[in-house]
C-alpha cells in the first residue's frame, strides 16, 4: 500500500510491502526512489518563498 499526504509545500509518502507480492523489497524502493527523483528533475525551479502566517482574529482586532 502507498499513501501520498501533500500540504502547502511538503509531500510525504508512506509505503507499506507485501512480500509475498515484492521479491525484492530493496529493487523496488530504489525504482520508486529513483522515479521520484526523475520527476523532482523534471519540475521546473522557483525561488523559494516565506509566506508569514495570517494573524489570528483576536490580533486583528487589537490592531484595529
């Protein structure tokens, strides 16, 4: 089983093997290892960016 959970600008993936359907856990992890790392490639670069948090309602209020 594979699950991707993606927020804002993170990505994590958890993958869980069954044996009897994986003859060889190591091949595989480093095919998906090395699939990821061709797309990451591939995508095209952009500075990164700080976006600071919205204040809260009770700071906007204050500040008002």
């Amino acid at each position: 089983m594979t699950v991707l959970v993606a927020h804002r600008e993170r990505c994590s993936l958890g993958v869980t093997l069954d044996a009897a359907a994986i003859a060889d856990p190591v091949a595989f992890m480093r095919a998906l290892d090395e699939g990821f790392r061709e797309v990451l490639e591939a995508a095209p670069r952009r500075p990164a960016t700080v976006t600071p948090p919205e204040p809260n309602r009770e700071q906007k209020d204050s500040v008002a």
